[in-house]
C-alpha cells in the first residue's frame, strides 16, 4: 500500500503521460468543487489496466488548489489484510481520534490494532472514519483518492461504502479507480461512474510519437491496444526494430489488455537473477516495509546494487522507499515467480518480520508440505482476526490452515470453522464448496447435523430461503438422538427461518416441538419457553398461547441472551401488547449495541419501529428504520435490496405513489427470494391500510384477504383483522367482515391488552345495529385512548364520527371528527386528516387551511437532534446516539436554528414546543 499527500505526487508515478483527457478530468474536478461548495460526493473511475486512471487521478488530485488530498494505492497482496487500506487513507487524520465519541473512537482503534477490546462494530467504525473525515472538511475541503481500489481489503471497502453515501453535507470528494467489472464488495454500487476509454487516435500517435516506427506499424498498435496508453508504452520497448520498422511482421493478437502481465513477465527475464529476487522480496512484502524488505533481500544474497537494475528497468521507484512503478508490475512479479522462489522469499519474511501475524502467514506460505505447528498457529491467528472484526482474513487464515493440516482428527472441525468464516465474510459459495469437503470426513451423528445447520445458513445466505427449514428440521431430528439441548436450539432456529417462509414451514416445525417433553414454563430458558409458545400458538390457538407470550416477555427482559428477541418481539407485537414491545425492543437494542452484535441490532432497530407506528411517532419510526437500513448495507453489503419496509409507514402519511411503488418493489423481492411471509404480506398489509385511509374499500379488502388467509404469527396478520372488518363492512362484504371479526374477537380477549380490546369494540361498533354501537364506540375510544395507540384513538373519534353524521347528529359528530383531525394532523397522518377534513365538510364545518407548521419543514434527524440538544446532550454524545459524526449534528443544528428562527441552544425547547415538534418520540 502506498501513501502520499499532493506534495508526493511524482510525474511520473502513474507510468502513464496524461494526455487527451481533458473532459474527463473536468468531471473530476467538478466533484471537488462541489465538495468546496459543501456538496460532498464521490465518483469511481473505472477502466481497464493501463487506460490512464492514475495519471487522470492524480491530475485531478493535483487540481485540488487549497485542498487536503490523501492518496492510497492498493494492492493486490493486502486484499485480505482487514483496514488496512482504510488505515493508511485516514492516518493523515488520525490526530483528530481524542474528538471522536468513545464508542466510536475504540472502534476504529480496535479495527487498526492500536488498542486491544471486543470485536468492534462495523457500523461505529464506518462512523468513526466519516466523523475524522468530516472534522477535518469543516477545516476545508477534503479529497480521498483510492486507486486500484479493486484490490483493497473487504473491510475497508465497505466501510469506505458507508462514507461514501453519507458526504452530501460535507466538505469531502471520494475518488475511486477501479478496473473494468472488478469491485470489492458493494463498494461501487451507489457512486456515480465515469468510464475512461482508450486514447483516441490522433492523441495515441503523439503518445508514439517519441518512438521511431513506420506509420502503418503505428496504425495497427493503437487499433489493436484500443489506444491503451500503458499497453502502447510497453509494446514499444517489448517490439524489435525490425517490428517497429514494419520489416518483420507484428505478433497476432498483441498482448493486451489481460496479456499486459505476460509483458511485464518478459521483461523480467531480462534482469539479473539478484534483482529478480529484490523484486519479488519487495512483491512478497504487505506492509510497505523497506528495511524489511533490504533484510529480507540481503538474506537471500540480493545487495543494494540490485536495486540499481530495478530501477533502470522501469520496474520500481527507489525514492519514495520501495515502491512499484505499476500495480501491475507487482502482480507480474509475484505470480510470475516459480513456486519454489516464491516459497524461499516467504522464509526469508518470515525469518526477518518481527510482526508475529505477518511472520506466520510468511512461514504458512513458505511451507511446502503440511505442517500441524503452523496450521495450529494459524488457527490462533484466525482468532485474532475475529477479535478485530477482520471476517476475510479470518477465512484466508482458516482455509490454509485446513491445507496445512495434518492432524487428521483436526480436519473435520478446521473445515467447518473455514466454512463458517468463509460465510461470515459474505462468500456463501465458498463455504459450500468448503463444506462439501468436509461433508464425508463429519461423523454422522452430531458431525452430519452440523452440516445440515451450516448448510441451512448457507442456503439462506444464497436467497434459497426456501430449503432452509427443511435442513434444519433434517438437523433437529439427528440432534435428538445425541443432543436434545442443540436439537431445542436448532428447531428454535427453524421456528425463526419460518416467520419468513409462511404458515406451512411454521406448522413443520411446531409438530416436531410437539413431540418433545413439554418444558417447565417456571424453569425454561427463554428459547425454550418461545418454542413452546409460538408452538401452542399455530395448534392450539391464541387462548393457550398468550399467557406463555407474557411468561416469554418477562423472561426475556432478565436475560442477555439475544437469541430470542426477535420471535419475543413478534410474539407481543402479535397480542397488541405496546408495552411489553417497547420494553423488549428497547433492551434488544441495549443489549445488541453492548455485545457488538451487528444482525441482531440491525433487526433490532427495524422492530422497534413497529410500536412506534403504533404510538403515531412516525419520525421516530422512520429513524429506526433508517438505522436499521443503514446498518444492513454495511454488515451484508446488500444495498441494492428494497429495505427494511418502514417506508411503507406512507400509507398512514403520504405520499400514495410512494406506498404503491415501494409496496410493489417488496412483493417482487419477496417471491424471488422466498420470503413470502414477512417480505410480501407487510407491503399488501400497508396497501390494504392505505386503501382504508383513502376510501377504497373493494381494493382495501383485496389486499387485506392475501394477509388474512395467510393466518400466521406476527403484527401482520394481527393488524390486518381490523382494517379488513372495517373495509369489507363499508363495501358490503359482511361474511369476510363478520369472519374476520370472530378472529379478533378471539385473539383480543386473549390478549386483554388495551389496545387489543380497543381495536376489538370499534370493530364490533362497525358491523353493530345501531342501537348497539354507540356504547361500542365509547369503549373503543376509551381503551384506545389509555393504550398510547394514538392513530388507533384517532381512528375510533373518525369513525364514531362518521357514524354520528349518518344518524343526523350532526354537532356531535362534529365534534368527533374535529378531535379525529386535530389528532391526525399533529401526527402527520395526511391521508386520514383529509378524510377527517371531507367528514366534518359534509358534516357542515369547514376547517381553514393552515400555514405550513414549522415542525413538519424539520425532517426526522433534524427533529431528533434539536430535540435531544434541547435537553442539553453535548453534539458529541447525540453523535454517538444516533450513530453519525459531531460535525453532522453541528450541519443539522444549524439548519434547524434557520428553521426555527433560534440563535441558541437554549431557545430550542420552548421553540420546538411552539410549533408542535413532540418533546421526546423515541
């Protein structure tokens, strides 16, 4: 890896001449002078090998007048080495780590190895590299450079992701150079492109034109490069005079393009046997080292005086230490290199490093024939690299210590651990091409079921959702006849798996629950007692489930264990217990930031959102789930996925195109992907609520029916049941309302909740005699108003309303819909404030439009921040909170201040106050 300020940017240290490119060095240009404007952004470059995206870069970088640069090559040699490029991009801003909150501070020390602690989270440390980032912007503009990104390590591309799609407010231009289809991860999924092409013609001769050779010679080297600068270069000192001249004919097809190492090979034969070893000591080498490198050399009968013929040949540049003219050339050399030269090279590292990590990948690529000592040391390793969070150099330490191996006994369980660590680094074929391997070295009682777990993740990873309850119940089946601890845990899994896949799965997995010893609800581990009631759930029906629901939330509110949170969550979300999900969200996410668990936090920000759509605090909702989104990109890399669905919260809010499209972008992915349950009912459920909110009831009960008959766990087809009655009763469907109804009826008085009893009245008020509802609706609103459901409150004063105008009792009802519409338009519920608005016009009152009240111009961060610095939380600690950088609270404050006409800090309260922005949502 290769650093240097703008300063260090020698002419000649692309090996390419800039020339002809003065279009698209304008394109980079303007993403720097955006960035000076404070309209952060970043661009990948994208080209062949040789194009000239190094010399575009540094142009470019060179332009940046006033600028801080920072420039880092990669190599290919360190793509497995975690942070490392990350490390040298952001060791010119290291100074300002004392700035950064604690939390994120550890992290990104941890992930560099400067101090010892947990596994850091990947979220706080692509957090830490963008507060540095933007610290250092609010001192001036800041322009990244990456070139050869391609080959930067996983963990540093990611995390350069993660920044990458959050400078919009900074002072910060990211620049990428990347090869034709080559990118680690989802690093270049969201940057813009600008694709380099080849010279044209008339610039390609004059980049010849330094080179004595006959015109139609000249003719056919730039048509058969493409005007591929580096290749023409190369081509001219690899041709004889002969070929040049046009005396003797060219070579068909020219090397180019992937032939241009097999150049750089030839070359290479050509210098002498100690510089040849200089050069692949100096390949061989990761960390840059010089003195390293000499030693290494040295060891191996290479001099200084080596040197002198590298350099002269073009391969490196001696004045920045030991650095490759091309990344190329490096590549060249080292695969170039006969195997036992390679593995003589690696000894001598090995014996010269003092780096113990290094020092034994050297000796494990030195060994020529399995060696137990160093496998075993490379296993130690590999636990090192988890406790840095290094997922692809784990599985790179791992998979040759399983080549090392010779400890047959040791085989089986190497595999495995490689397999795992393989997947863990988002390479799920890997691991199944791993777990093939050990699948006939397993024994077949627990060894086999093993495998079937592993496999199962796999499978899950792929998108093959569908084969992963059956796995796993093949698995829990093995397990009883050995272990029935791991076969409760495997089925608990299975359980999990199957609130995604739909009802069949779930019933799979309850009837093999079933034929277990029941378990002691006083004494059962939390997993145990959720397998046992999710169990009595699908087949014994809600009365014997939901005192085991409530036993479950206690229980779980005592532990650390993270592993039943989620079907937890789900369990009191589907008995309208609002209470019991705030809390178990709330300790979820407590204990998953404590514990560094990344999928779980994740997971636990998307259903914390959940009780807060109930409350009606829809920018709370949203900021939930944006966390939880953001969080997904960077632990799985999977941006191009639709989200988590909170976005679907539109259908109580607006707009409706919104809901529409994202709703059908959900159902689309969820029945490619096999997630039929949670990925396609939640958007029918949020269409279904949208159609209810605008009237259209025929279409509501459509959508509502798809839920309904899908019958199974969860808020989805909890929350179905009283829009469906609504719906099907106002289009004059009274069977699928009245069946509906008798559904409810019996999970809600099950329940007992407020808000389950709540929703229960007003139901029954909808399908009533009218001699009946009006004490239907009373107690609706009564046992909605004291749940904290405010949309559901809400929604009971509209339709208690509507049915007052339709009795005549027109004041009354008056006074109904004024109470549904002032509660709807302080939540922001457009759709149902209008239908409120057209209720109370019809029942002769008109409300005046309203000026745009300040609080809805404050998006959901910026409300979120004024609200907590007008509590007087430091902008450090609020960005430690909300998981962003101090300097991004400071942007936010100051268009909130705008915003609200304030100058202080101090003003904030009574002004948030004033203009309806809730005094805590969260």
């Amino acid at each position: 890896m290769v650093h240097d300020l703008p300063e260090a940017f020698p002419a000649a240290s692309g090996g390419v001449p800039f020339l002809g490119r003065a279009e698209e060095l304008a394109v980079l240009r303007s993403v720097i002078d955006r960035a000076a404007a404070g309209h952060g952004g970043a661009l990948a470059v994208r080209g062949e090998p040789g194009v000239g995206k190094t010399s575009l870069l540094r142009e470019a970088a060179n332009a940046a007048a006033g600028a801080r640069v920072s420039r880092v090559s990669a190599i290919e040699s360190e793509s497995d080495m975690q942070y490392a490029g990350l490390q040298l991009l952001l060791s010119p801003f290291l100074h300002g780590l004392p700035a950064l909150p604690d939390p994120q501070r550890l992290a990104l020390t941890t992930a560099f190895g400067m101090e010892s602690g947990s596994p850091p989270q990947r979220f706080l440390i692509g957090l830490a590299a963008l507060s540095l980032l933007a610290d250092a912007a609010a001192e001036g503009t800041v322009v990244c450079v990456v070139d050869d990104a391609h080959w930067l390590d996983r963990e540093s591309a990611d995390t350069l992701a993660f920044v990458a799609r959050r400078v919009a407010s900074h002072r910060i231009a990211l620049l990428f150079g990347v090869r034709d289809t080559e990118a680690p991860g989802s690093l270049f999924a969201d940057a813009p492109e600008l694709r380099l092409e080849g010279l044209p013609a008339a610039v390609a001769r004059r980049l010849l034109g330094g080179v004595r050779l006959d015109d139609r010679v000249a003719d056919r080297l730039v048509s058969g490069t493409r005007g591929n600068p580096l290749a023409l270069l190369e081509l001219t000192r690899e041709l004889t005079a002969g070929q040049l001249s046009g005396a003797v004919a060219l070579p068909d097809p020219l090397p180019v393009g992937r032939h241009l190492e097999e150049v750089f090979r030839k070359r290479l034969e050509k210098v002498p046997p100690d510089t040849r070893t200089l050069l692949l000591v100096a390949a061989a080498e990761t960390s840059g080292d010089a003195h390293l490198v000499w030693q290494a050399a040295n060891r191996l009968g290479a001099g200084r005086a080596a040197a002198v013929a590298a350099e002269e040949s073009g391969f490196l540049l001696l004045s920045s230490g030991i650095v490759f003219r091309h990344p190329l050339l490096r590549s060249a050399v080292y695969h170039g290199a006969p195997p036992q030269e390679r593995r003589l090279v690696h000894e001598a590292l090995a014996a010269e490093d003092d780096d113990r990590e290094r020092r034994v990948w050297h000796r494990a690529l030195a060994a020529l024939h399995p060696d137990e000592d160093i496998a075993r040391d490379l296993e130690q390793a590999a636990g090192r690299a988890v406790a840095r969070g290094g997922y692809a150099a784990t599985a790179r330490l791992l998979n040759r210590a399983v080549q090392l191996t010779t400890d047959e006994s040791r085989r089986p369980g190497r595999l495995l651990a490689a397999a795992r660590a393989t997947l863990d680094s988002g390479n799920p074929s890997g691991a199944d091409t791993l777990l093939q391997q050990a699948t006939p070295l397993l024994s077949p009682g627990t060894g086999r079921a093993d495998r079937l777990r592993l496999l199962a993740s796999i499978r899950f990873a792929q998108g093959q959702v569908r084969e992963t309850v059956p796995l796993l119940l093949e698995a829990a089946e093995l397990l009883l006849r050995h272990d029935e601890r791991a076969a409760r845990d495997t089925l608990f899994q299975a359980m999990e798996v199957a609130t995604w896949t739909g009802k069949a799965d779930m019933m799979a997995v309850a009837r093999v629950v079933r034929t277990l010893e029941p378990v002691d609800p006083d004494t059962a581990s939390p997993v145990d007692l959720l397998t046992a009631a999710l169990t009595a759930r699908l087949l014994d029906g809600y009365e014997a489930a939901y005192p085991l629901y409530r036993r479950c939330t206690r229980s779980l509110l005592a532990t650390e264990d993270l592993r039943g949170f989620n079907l937890g969550s789900i369990a009191a979300s589907e008995m309208w217990d609002l209470d019991g999900l705030l809390a178990l969200t709330s300790r979820w996410i407590e204990l998953a930031r404590a514990q560094g668990a990344h999928g779980a936090l994740s997971l636990a920000l998307l259903l914390r959102a959940i009780p807060e759509l109930w409350r009606g605090n829809y920018a709370a909702a949203r900021e939930f789930g944006q966390s939880s989104a953001d969080l997904s990109d960077l632990t799985t890399g999977q941006q191009g996925r639709t989200g988590s669905g909170i976005e679907l919260l539109y259908c109580m809010t607006g707009p409706e195109r919104a809901t529409r499209e994202t709703a059908a972008a959900h159902v689309r992915e969820a029945t490619a992907s096999g997630r039929e349950h949670y990925g396609a009912l939640v958007p029918r459920l949020a269409l279904c609520q949208l159609e209810v909110g605008l009237g259209n009831y025929p279409a509501a009960v459509t959508h509502g029916l798809r839920v309904f008959t899908a019958d199974t766990l969860g808020p989805t087809c909890a929350n179905v049941l009283p829009e469906l009655i609504e719906a099907a009763q106002r289009s004059g469907d009274t069977s699928t309302a009245q069946a509906a109804l008798d559904r409810l009826r019996t999970a809600a008085t099950a329940s007992g909740t407020p808000l389950a009893l709540g929703l229960l009245a007003r139901s029954r008020a909808l399908v009533a005699r009218d001699d009946e509802a009006e004490e239907l609706y009373h107690e609706a609103i009564r046992q909605l108003e004291s749940s904290a459901a405010r949309p559901q409150a809400a929604r009971a004063h509209l339709v208690h309303g509507e049915w007052l105008r339709r009795q005549r009792r027109r004041r009354e009802a008056r006074d109904s819909l004024r109470t549904a519409h002032e509660l709807f338009d302080a939540m922001g519920a457009d759709f149902y404030a209008r239908r409120a608005r057209i209720e109370l016009a019809a029942a002769g009152e008109r409300l005046p439009f309203a000026e745009a009240d300040t609080a809805t111009l404050l998006t959901p961060q910026e409300a979120r921040i004024a609200r907590l610095a007008s509590t007087g939380v430091p902008n450090r600690d609020i960005a430690a909170q909300l998981f962003i950088s101090p300097s991004t609270v400071e942007y936010h404050l100051r268009k909130t201040f705008r915003k609200l006409g304030v100058t202080s800090r101090g003003q904030l309260r009574d002004a948030l106050a004033a203009h309806g922005v809730p005094a805590d949502s969260m």
